[in-house]
C-alpha cells in the first residue's frame, strides 16, 4: 500500500479524485433516467428511448476533442462556464416537455457537456509525477467502476420513489453544480500550473496524432467494446439459467473483481502495455462461455473482471507519455470519445454474436476481439518501433563519428 499512501498524501490529488467519485455518480445515473423518464413519464416505446440515449452519447463523445482542445487552448475556466450556462438552460427545461424537444435539448447539452472525465484525469496527471501516476490513475479507474455500479442503481431506486420528472431534474442539476465547483476549484491541468510556474502554450495536434496515439485509442474502444459485450452477454447468460434474481449479484462479483484488479495494477512498480492487458482480457473471457450456472458464471466473472480496470489505467497512463502536456487535454477527449464508441460497438456486437449461437457466442465474440486486437496493435507498434530504432542507430553512430 506504500503507493497509494504517497499519491493520497497530496492534498492535489485527494480532492481531484474525491471531486471526480462524487460527480460520476450521477452522471452515470442521469444515462439511465433518461431512458426511465421517456417511457414511464412521457409514455414512449424503448425504441425511443434508445435513439435519445444514443443521441445524448454520440453527441457527448463528439464534444470531448474539441472541448479537450478549448481546455489546452483557454484554460478550464473559460472552457467550462459555456457548458454550465447552456446545461443550466437546457435541463432546466427538458424534464418538462415532449419527447422531440427533449431529444434536441439533451443533444444540445450532449455538445456542450462539461468534460468531466478530461478534467479529472488531466488534473490527476498534472497532481502526479511519472512515478506515482500509475497509482494515482488506478484509484481513478477504480472510482470510475464505484459509480458506474452505484449511480444507475440510485437513480432507478430514486425513480422508484418520487416522479422522474423531479429526479431527472436534480440530477442534471446535480451535474450543473458540479460544473461551478470545477470553475470555482479550478484544478491545475498541467504541471508547470501545480507548481506554481505559467503553463506552456498549447501543442499542435501534429506533434502527437500519429500512428501510436491512433492505435492506443483504438485498444482502448476495443476494451470497452469487449465490456460492453460481457456486460450484455451477462444479461443472455442469466437468462438462460432462469436466474435473472441473481443477475445484479453477478455483475457486482465481476465488478469487484475490476475494482481488485485496478488497485493491484496501480501498486506495481513498473507499467504493462496496454495490448498485453488487452489481450490477457479477451484471454480470461474465453471461460465465462463454458459457465454452467449463475456460479460458475461469477466465479469465471470475477477472474475476468481481474483485468478491466489495468487495461483502461494502462491506456491513460500510456497517453499521458506520448503526449506532450500542452496537448494532453485533446488527446483525451478522443480517448474519451473512442471509450464511448467503443461501448455502442461492443453492445451492438454481441447483440448479433447472442442472436446467433447464444451467450456463449456473445462471450466467445467479445474474447475474440480482444485476443485478436491485442496482439495485432503489439505487432503493429513494435514493428513500428523496430523501424524507428533502426532509423535513429545509424544517425547516432554518425555523429559519434563526426
């Protein structure tokens, strides 16, 4: 535990962390009462109430480059108040109306979300030295995993009890009050800033987007595909063992083992490339296709939720050394962006791989994926990096010469 004490002795780092568990929660509760509140409130088929989650979400991930672009360029402050001001406007008003005005609202706040996820991982990594960032970008996946398992479940029990009118509501404007405590916070986003020295000016998209940042987001879209495949596949499996009671206790005992495997990741002293967890994730998913029963089906869970978060802190971490600070903001938009079309990719998938053959194929489709894009971004990359060492030796060796 000796790392995390020293990444949790930094006041920097607590608070980003903290701030970053505590406006999750109902960001992740918000994507499903959107849902709830089209077809319990407005009386609407589930067919609608897809198109409006899809919508909110491809529109979310469309703003997450350019709003990660405004944030190296401006600064949080001025990137952000843009976002509370139009949130304030549209969610004040799209609980109460029909369903088109809500779907156009929800998209014009999608474009103008506050980037949430940036922030906290740009200002964790600025809070961190190379050292203790590994750490410190575990506690964040792990707090990623803690609301996406607690705020679904608080926003369908709070739904439950009041109008989702009203619920709905605050959520969003739990979100928009979120979004002022950023303003008024306003976390270093770059180190030189923690330090106390003026921040560099913003790096040109050139000096970074190249074929490593391309295939590190294209891992990471293929992690998240492959969760949201298993997380779907979970819900055939279940089922077909006549065990739906039981299905919120397996998906915590695969959750679980997400969480114990992010922090065990993040107390290693060295880091593991993102392919390799990758693929070590499609390998581990191959068992749940065999699962008999809702225990054998938890057991094989928690041994593949083992390498969840480590693969989705690995790529964070390995962004955050191949982009330059000025362009760190950007760069993770688009992992943001990649992550959120990854999971309509992985959800879609095995919709048609459990149509075909069941909950095994959704499994055995989902592991595929995984086994095959891991290993081949490993090829690809150090094929890559084979070429540019042979590149740069006989350069080296020349100019020892002269």
């Amino acid at each position: 535990m000796r790392s995390y004490r020293v990444v949790l002795s930094s006041a920097a780092v607590r608070n980003v962390l903290l701030l970053g568990a505590l406006v999750r929660i109902p960001f992740f509760a918000g994507a499903v009462l959107l849902a709830l509140h089209v077809v319990q409130t407005l009386h609407g088929s589930y067919l609608q109430a897809g198109v409006l989650s899809t919508v909110a979400t491809v529109c979310i991930a469309l703003s997450g480059p350019w709003r990660g672009r405004l944030l190296d360029r401006f600064g949080l402050r001025r990137t952000i108040m843009p976002s509370i001001l139009v949130g304030a406007v549209c969610w004040s008003i799209a609980p109460f109306v029909d369903y088109v005005p809500l779907l156009i609202l929800a998209a014009v706040a999608g474009l103008f979300d506050v980037p949430i996820f940036t922030v906290v991982r740009q200002a964790v990594i600025a809070a961190t030295t190379e050292e203790n960032r590994q750490p410190a970008l575990a506690l964040e996946a792990v707090s990623v995993e803690m609301a996406f398992m607690v705020g679904p479940i608080l926003g369908v029990a709070a739904a439950s009890l009041w109008s989702t009118t009203i619920v709905l509501l605050c959520v969003q404007w739990t979100l928009v009050l979120a979004g002022i405590l950023m303003w008024i916070r306003n976390p270093p986003l770059r180190s030189a800033q923690a330090a106390g020295r003026p921040a560099a000016p913003a790096v040109p998209r050139r000096a970074w987007f190249g074929i490593e940042f391309v295939a590190l987001c294209v891992g990471a879209s293929a992690a998240i595909s492959l969760l949201a495949a298993s997380e779907l596949t979970f819900v055939s499996a279940m089922r077909e063992f006549g065990a739906q009671q039981w299905l919120g206790v397996v998906l915590a005992v695969w959750g679980f083992g997400s969480v114990v495997g992010g922090l065990v990741y993040g107390a290693l002293h060295r880091s593991i490339s993102t392919y390799v967890l990758l693929a070590a994730l499609g390998a581990v998913t191959i068992p749940m296709a065999f699962a008999v029963g809702p225990i054998s089906l938890a057991i094989t869970g928690l041994l593949a939720g083992i390498f969840c978060a480590p693969t989705i802190t690995a790529s964070i971490d390995q962004m955050s050394r191949i982009v330059p600070e000025g362009g760190r903001g950007e760069a993770i938009g688009w992992h943001s962006a990649a992550l959120t079309l990854g999971n309509g990719i992985g959800s879609s998938m095995a919709g048609i791989a459990i149509d075909a053959g069941g909950f095994a194929a959704g499994f055995t489709a989902a592991a595929a994926l995984g086994l095959t894009l891991g290993l081949g971004l490993a090829l690809l990359v150090g094929i890559r990096e084979r070429r540019r060492l042979a590149v740069e030796k006989p350069a080296a060796v020349s100019q020892v010469g002269a």
